[in-house]
C-alpha cells in the first residue's frame, strides 16, 4: 500500500527490529498485559506484538489501514480502532491497569505523544516508541543538553534510550535515522508540575541567560544572577544546564512561601 506523506508514515519491515521492539514492550509484562499499539500502519509491528501479548488495541489514523489491519490478523484477539491518539481516552480503550504502549510514531507529533503518555491514569507500565533519533537524544538528555521535553519526561518516567534504526530500514526511508526511547512511568513526579512550568520560562528564549530569561518584576538579572551564585551555580548558565532537582530549588527561592513536598 502507498504511505500517506502528510501523515509521516514509513513502514519498518526488518524483522529483527521490529521483534527488538516487541521484546523491549513486553519485559515484565504478564499473560494478562494488553498493548496499546499507536500507528500499526501495515501490522508489521502488530504481528510481533501478537506473539507477545494476549490482547493488542491498535489506534490507526488512517481509515483504509484501520479497515484492513484486522484482516491480516484472523483469529488474533486484535481490536484497531480508527481515530486520532491525541484525542483517544487510552485507560478506556485497554481497559486495565495492566498495559503498555507501543508505536512506531510520525516524527511531527511526537512530543505530544509523549507527553500524552506520560500524563497517563493509570499509567501505563512501559511505553516503547520508535521516533527521529535526535529527539530520543533530546529527551534522554542529561543537564547540559536538557530542554522542556526532557525535563517533564523525565519527571514522570525513569529514561533509557534503545537501538538506532537506520533509515534505510524503512519504506520509503525518512531523511534521518530513528531510535527507540523505553520510558518506565514513576509512580509520582520527581517534582511538583510548578517547578516545570515555572521552568519553561527559562527556555523561552534558549539563546539568552537563564537571568535575562527569569527576571520579572519580583525579581530582576541581577537578582537572579546572585541567586544562581548562592545555589553555586554559574550565573552565566543557561536554561539546558540545570537538572529538575535545580529548578526546583530556584522555584523556591523565587516562592518562598509555597512549601514543595520532597520526594
């Protein structure tokens, strides 16, 4: 079947990886696990899944594929459900507490994925995503290299970064090379969703100090600037160089009055 472009589809058919995938969903999982697939597209990642998992709930953007994935799978406990992830009620569809997602996701709407994920009730046990390399990078990274994504991914989910999937792997390949991202959900945030709003002010302007990115009428650069001195942290330093654990000692220099439960 000829990809949709306008909605990223590249079809993965190396049968090893797509096993490497399944393998990476199903560790720890039970015979009562279910798998939320996002994207099955052709059903080549569905049929490892099946081999894995009693039950796979596959959600398919696009109608034709939705339509005919269920014929390729006969007698397979498989429900696809035609309709956008964004927008999709997860907990009512796999319908337990015991599941894990999995997808070979398009690279365009891959942090709200994630973020959906994530933010899941009840979270899902572990979520395997195939997506651009660098944007696994991206949210795996350490202090130095952090953005927004990686710290509210981080926060709820303990990070690993799986194998690299050339793009030549892929029908059509896609301009660069994909990887896989295995996010194991915290049963709590590392800390209070505050910290992380107040942390995208930072990045709001990643060129700038992180002094001239936090100065407001409460306090100002040079406020801010004695203040990363005194948490013994350059004053030069930007936004990607500080970890949760250093936002939210700079929230609460900044909200002395808001007392923030520790993990």
């Amino acid at each position: 079947m000829k990809n949709n472009k306008s909605l990223g589809q590249h079809w993965l058919k190396n049968r090893a990886i797509l096993d490497e995938i399944a393998d990476a969903a199903a560790m720890g999982a039970d015979e009562n696990t279910v798998c939320l697939e996002i994207g099955p597209g052709l059903g080549t990642l569905t049929s490892s899944l099946l081999k894995r998992f009693h039950k796979v709930v596959a959600v398919e953007f696009d109608e034709k594929l939705a339509e005919n994935l269920p014929k390729s799978f006969p007698g397979k406990d498989l429900e696809v459900v035609h309709g956008d992830i964004l927008s999709a009620d997860v907990p009512a569809l796999v319908q337990t507490n015991n599941y894990v997602v999995v997808g070979n996701i398009p690279y365009y709407i891959t942090s709200p994925i994630i973020r959906q994920m994530i933010g899941l009730t009840p979270a899902p046990r572990r979520i395997v995503l195939l997506m651009q390399k660098e944007v696994a990078e991206r949210v795996a990274a350490a202090a130095g290299n952090q953005s927004i994504l990686s710290l509210i991914t981080q926060n709820r989910a303990e990070v690993e970064l799986g194998p690299v999937v050339k793009a030549e792997e892929f029908t059509p390949p896609p301009k660069v090379d994909s990887q896989v991202l295995i996010l194991a959900p915290l049963d709590e945030p590392q800390v209070d969703d505050v910290v992380l709003k107040f942390a995208s002010r930072g990045f709001s302007n990643p060129r700038k100090k992180l002094s001239s990115n936090l100065a407001d009428s409460r306090m100002s650069k040079a406020d801010w600037e004695n203040a990363l001195r005194e948490e013994g942290i350059n004053p030069n330093v930007r936004a990607e160089d500080l970890s949760l654990w250093d936002w939210e000692d700079l929230y609460s220099r900044q909200n002395p009055e808001k007392t923030l439960a520790k993990k």
